[in-house]
C-alpha cells in the first residue's frame, strides 16, 4: 500500500498544482518580489501613439458587421491612425460586400475557404503599421483597448500584448456561461501575476497584438493560433505583456455541447502546440518562462486530466483498505472525489435552468475541461480536427 499511497499523492499534487497550486505559488513569489523590488510600475508613454492595424480574419460574420464596424470606430484612438482590414477568404453571406459600404474599411477577399491560418498569413503581407491589434468580428471591445494596449508597447522589451476575455454573464446564466465567466475571472488573476513576473504564457486570440516585425507565419495546419504566435514571439525574448482594462467582451457559449466542442478544439490545439513549443520545455534556456509554460499551460493538457483520472481507482483502492465506511483519512479523501463528481452531475440535471448559486456549475465546467483534453487528443491522433472555423454558438 506504500507504493500506492506514494502514487497517489503524486497524482494529487500534480491536479492541484496544475489548477491552484502554481497560483499559490506565484502569488507568494510576486509578494516577495514586491518586498524586494517594489510593485512593478507600467511605462507610460502619454505621446506613444503609432499607427496601428486592427485586423479580423473573418468567416461569414455578417449579423456582426454593422455592430463591429460602429464599436471600432468608437474606439478611443486618432482615427488617422487606426487602420481596419478584414479578411473574409470564402465568405459566401455576403460579409465581403456588407463591409465595403463602409468607409476607411480595408477588405481582402478570397472565394476559397483557407481557414484562419490562410487567411492570417495572406492578409499580414499587407499590413505595414509598426503594431497590429488582432480580434475577432463577434466581439466587442472596450473604448480604450486599443490605448491600453499600445501603451505598454512603449517599453521596447515588449513584444505582444494579451487584452482580456470577458463573457457577458446574465442572471439566467446556464453552465457554460456560470463555469466559464468564473473560469475567466480566475484565469485573468493568473495573467496579471504572470505578467507581474515575467510574461504572460499565450494570448487570448479574442484581443491580443504584436509588433508586426515579429510576426511568422504560422503553419497552415495550426489550430491555435494565438498561442503559438504569442508564444513564439515570447521565445524571440521579448516579453507578452496583460491589460485586463483592455478587453473584448462575447456571451457565452449557448450550451455546455457548444462549449465542449470549443474546448476540444483548444484541447486538440494545445496536444499540437506543446509539440511544436517543445523547445519551450527547456528550463536551462528559456528560464523563467519555461517555468510559467510549463505550471501554466503544459500540466492543463497533459498530464492533470490524466492524473485526475488515475485518482479515482488508486483512491478507491486505499479507501477500501482503510475501510470503505469508516471515517478515515483516505476514505475521506476517496468521498470528496464521489462529492465533486456527484456536484459535476448535478450541474449537468440543471444545465440551461436559471441559477442563483453560479458557483454549482464549477465542477461541471472543471469536468468539461478535463472531458475536452482527452477527447482533443483522440482528435489530435486521428487528424480530424479541422482548421477551418467552426465557431461555437454563443448564448443571446
């Protein structure tokens, strides 16, 4: 039973690092370093405004062009200097020409269906400002993103810049909105202390920008790209820096079904970036940021869902040894496994019912989350991922 015991807890440090331990942990280091050095300050350049491009890649996104077009125009920013394309390749609803009755509206068009990579690669050939803002065309941003995001571009040590995700939340919220706004919440914590640290570990391709020079094309079979060209302009030894007043807001995915198939593909997405990052597991060379990769984004999608699942046998195994019904130590331990699977099913009884305790819907999302790995890497495997869009229906 040693053996087991010492597998065991293994498996439980690894689960818990991976979702509140490195938070701890960077909680504690970014506390001394404040000791030390102080409480990191943001450059501010007041005068630093350089012409930016905001550039959508977009597929079929009519319903969002009037919404998006008004919102980017509102952005507070010398409109001089903010340039917009959009990239519609195979956009058959008539995107590409909604777009051109606007005004300062720069469209590249396709007929054939590239997918986002396609699209990306061939419309950055086109893009000359110093600085370009990727987002998506169903979300929306806030006034001053595009400011907030340019300002820390006045430090010349930073290379991309994240903005945050926020999910619009409504009362009547069902598990995928719930889960997944308290989800974000907790994420962007980590981000700003990651920052604080050294970088941010990704971007969030719902808002994020680079400094176009640095941009390399991303291969054509690439399923997150915001990850890997964050990362890769990480790995050139700049820094990805996080504003969370910087950020682009959407609802929530429909349903959990929608949100599943959305987390399969970053699940598949994150299998093929840990592979083509691997350079990245090097601690010896990449540092400090090798660390943040690895507590951050690797244990997520390798081996936390796999532990997670090893737990329930080798904690069944020691419950029984201790006595099943008995009030001993991994008995307990073995129950609360039950408790969070039980309150996973109970979140999945009242998916899509109005809520009031949002907080019931966290283990069905965690469950969701960890589901998604397994199933990305089956997909992963098989190839069957596509790398076209296949956006995931948002709630109203």
């Amino acid at each position: 039973m040693l053996v087991l015991k010492i597998i065991f807890w293994f498996l439980f440090f690894i689960v818990f690092y991976a979702y509140i331990g490195y938070g701890i942990v960077l909680y504690v280091i970014i506390k001394f370093k404040r000791l030390i050095k102080g409480k990191k300050q943001t450059l501010t350049h007041s005068g630093y405004e350089p012409d930016v491009t905001l550039f959508i890649a977009a597929y079929n996104e009519k319903d969002f062009v009037a919404e998006k077009i008004k919102n980017s125009k509102e952005l507070e920013y010398p409109p001089e200097k903010l340039h917009m394309v959009w990239v519609t390749d195979g956009s058959d609803d008539g995107t590409p020409e909604e777009l051109k009755k606007y005004d300062g509206i720069v469209v590249y068009h396709l007929p054939q269906r590239n997918g986002k990579i396609g699209a990306m690669n061939r419309g950055m050939k086109f893009v000359k400002t110093p600085v370009v803002v990727f987002c998506d065309a169903n979300t929306m941003l806030g006034r001053e993103s595009i400011r907030r995001i340019v300002n820390l571009f006045s430090d010349p040590k930073v290379g991309c810049v994240s903005g945050e995700k926020r999910i619009f939340s409504k009362e009547s919220d069902a598990a995928a909105g719930a889960g997944e706004g308290l989800y974000w919440k907790y994420e962007s914590t980590l981000k700003k202390w990651d920052a604080e640290l050294y970088s941010v570990v990704g971007a969030a391709g719902e808002l994020f920008a680079i400094r176009t020079e640095l941009y390399q094309e991303v291969e054509r079979d690439t399923l997150l790209d915001d990850f890997i060209i964050s990362l890769r302009v990480a790995q050139k030894g700049y820094t990805i820096q996080y504003d969370p007043d910087a950020y682009a807001i959407e609802s929530a995915s429909a349903n959990v079904k929608e949100e599943l198939k959305r987390k399969v593909r970053i699940s598949a997405g994150g299998i093929q970036s840990v592979i083509r990052l691997r350079s990245l597991l090097n601690i010896f060379r990449y540092g400090v940021l090798s660390f943040q990769y690895i507590s951050h984004r690797v244990l997520r999608w390798t081996l936390a869902p796999l532990c997670l699942l090893l737990m329930i046998p080798v904690g069944l195994v020691l419950a029984i040894d201790s006595g099943i019904l008995d009030f001993q130590f991994y008995t307990i331990l073995f129950w609360l496994q039950i408790l969070f699977y039980l309150s996973a099913l109970l979140g999945w009884y009242l998916e899509n019912r109005a809520i009031k305790v949002k907080i019931l819907f966290v283990p069905y999302y965690i469950f969701i989350m960890n589901l998604s790995v397994f199933l990305g890497l089956k997909r992963y495997i098989k190839g069957s991922q596509s790398v076209n869009w296949e956006r995931a229906k948002r709630g109203i």
